[in-house]
C-alpha cells in the first residue's frame, strides 16, 4: 500500500471530517435477511451467541455467528421489528439464507432475503440528531441507541434506526421504500449540506477509514476468527446453549491463541507498501525485531484523518505484541497501539 492513496487524498478527507465535525450521509444498505415466525426468536438465539429472543419490540442487538468450530462466520445486527419479526442485517445474506435453511429444521420460522425491497440512508456526525429532528415528523429526541421506530417524512414512512457505523455518538438510519428513495435522498441531501456536512461517496471512507478509527470490524477482519481473539467474547450468553458453544467453551478454557492488537505507521518514508488482508491475500507478514519468527499477519491498514496517521491492524500471536512496542514491517518502522484512535 503507498500511504498517499489516504493521506494525499483531499476528497476522501473531507469526506472523513464532514462525518467527524458536522455531518455525513451515505447510501449503504447493508443486505436484510428477515426471520419471522412463531420460533424466530427462539432460533436466532440458537445461531446467535448474544441474547437475541429477550430483545424488546424496537430494539438492535449486534452479534457474531459462529460456526460448530466456533469461528466468526458472520457479524450482525439483529433488530426486533414485532413480536414474530426480526432483520438481521449483514453483508452476506445470500450465505446467511443458506446457513438459516440448513439450521432451522426444528424451528417454525420463515425466513427470506429482503434487501431488495429497502433503501438505507445512513446519516451520522455530532449534527445529525439535529438534522433528523428537522426531518422526522415529532422529531428523534426520544429514540435511544440502538432502537428504531416506524416514522414519518414529508408525508413519506420511512423506518428511522439509531445505530451506524462510524463510531460517533449521533448516528441514524433511514429505511425507505425504493419508490421514495430518490425523495428521501433529496431531502437528507439538502438537510446535510445546510448543517455543513455532505454525502459520503468513497466506500474506502464509510468502510474502512470512519470505522477502523473508532475500532469496528469489516468482516473480512474476523474471518476466520473466534470472539475471544478480536475482543467480542463479551457479546455472549453462556447460560444457554448455540452453535459453537462447544468448541468456544475450550477456547474460553485454554485461552486464545491470537489476538487483533492496533498499530500505526511512524515511519517518516512516505513510499512505504505494507500488504494488507483487505485488499486479498494474507496480509504482510509481522516479526519482532531482530528475531526470525512469524507473529502476526497485517490484517488491515488504512488511515486515520483524525490523528493523521496511517492505522490499521494486526492478528498476532497471544502476547507477542504489546502497546508500546516498536517493530519494522516490510522495512517500514511502525508502533503497537491501543484499536481506537478517537479517545
């Protein structure tokens, strides 16, 4: 990777700050599997290891999904839409359609891929309860994190969610029909762009930049993956029984074998190239200084335009690493740090 693809980038900067100082919007609809059913709620608890069945009317829950081997095999949003109703949200819901119909014999459920018939506007940035409340008919004052609601807008009904994935306190999405999109869009745009923000078009900002700042996962970052090596072990219920419970329980006993630790670039050569997992591949290999073994693989780098630093990732060996510790990667001088570079 040469560092300038981010740091020379204008474009891709204001976009990043609109989202950290204003507002920003995008068009990102992440793919919807909906799961309804006497059952649903029993069996997403089943393929879920987050509580899912307890979930209140209007309420978000995010969760992995794991495998019988207990590795990440998918991370989602879960969101109660009526007492028989759930969305999941996800990037993969073809795989997750097939993952349902091969797990839900026992289960009186329905289940069916809807992203098709739902647009999603995701607005997010310290202006954007005030531009939601200027839009949404009885404003957003009362909508709690992670809870979503039918609305109104402009005569227009819309579902509204708070939630995204930026990392930033005010975050909102907009669910609407593919026949109002285009009004829905006209007048998240023209509300954005009076508080001084604007659209998010580069995937590489809402993707990549926005989240790896604040710490989020892209799902290409906890493949092939368990909870306890990525710091999720805490989005999970033991008290009851889910796939991969069995294999997670020893991982939970014997300790993990590897760890996501963060690290950023303080090398003062500008041409550097660091391979890294997002674009394909393994990623750049990691070694301690001065020793010949392999601890680690870099499984994301990217750029924070908030520290101006080139940030990123790296899956290592348990305790190889630690905050502080300086290491070269493909002869480039980088440091260990903390997964979050908005604190």
């Amino acid at each position: 990777m040469n560092k300038n693809i981010f740091k020379d980038d204008e474009w891709k900067r204001s976009e990043h700050m609109a989202v950290r100082e204003n507002a920003g919007y995008y068009l990102f609809t992440h793919q919807l599997e909906e799961v309804s059913g006497p059952d649903a709620g029993k069996f997403l608890d089943w393929i879920c290891p987050n509580n899912i069945a307890n979930l209140k009317v209007g309420r978000d829950r995010y969760t992995t999904i794991l495998n019988e081997e207990g590795e990440i095999i998918d991370d989602v949003v879960v969101m109660r839409m009526d007492e028989e109703k759930y969305w999941v949200s996800t990037l993969y819901a073809t795989k997750l359609d097939d993952w349902i119909y091969y797990h839900s014999d026992d289960y009186d459920i329905d289940f069916s891929e809807i992203t098709e018939d739902w647009h999603m506007f995701s607005v997010q940035g310290p202006k954007s309860k005030d531009i939601m409340n200027g839009l949404i008919e009885g404003g957003v004052e009362d909508l709690r994190f992670f809870a979503n609601r039918n609305a109104v807008m402009n005569g227009m009904d819309v579902i509204i969610n708070r939630g995204g994935f930026t990392g930033e306190k005010f975050g909102y999405e907009v669910y609407c029909t593919p026949d109002d999109a285009d009004a829905v869009q006209d007048l998240i745009d023209a509300a954005v762009k009076e508080a001084g923000g604007k659209e998010v078009t580069e995937f590489q900002v809402f993707a990549w930049t926005l989240p790896t700042e604040a710490g989020f996962y892209y799902m290409r970052d906890l493949n092939r993956t368990n909870p306890f090596e990525v710091g999720l072990e805490k989005n999970i219920n033991w008290d009851k029984e889910f796939i991969g419970k069995e294999a997670l329980l020893k991982v939970k006993e014997n300790g993990p074998a590897r760890e996501m630790v963060g690290f950023e670039v303080c090398d003062e050569n500008e041409n550097f190239y660091i391979r890294s997992k997002q674009y394909g591949g393994p990623g750049e290999p990691v070694y301690i200084d001065g020793e010949e073994e392999e601890v680690g693989r870099v499984s994301k780098l990217v750029y924070s335009y908030v520290k101006n630093v080139n940030n990123g990732y790296i899956l290592a060996k348990k305790d190889k690493l630690h905050i502080g510790d300086h290491i070269t990667i493909h002869g480039t001088k980088c440091v260990i740090t903390e997964k979050n570079w908005l604190g």
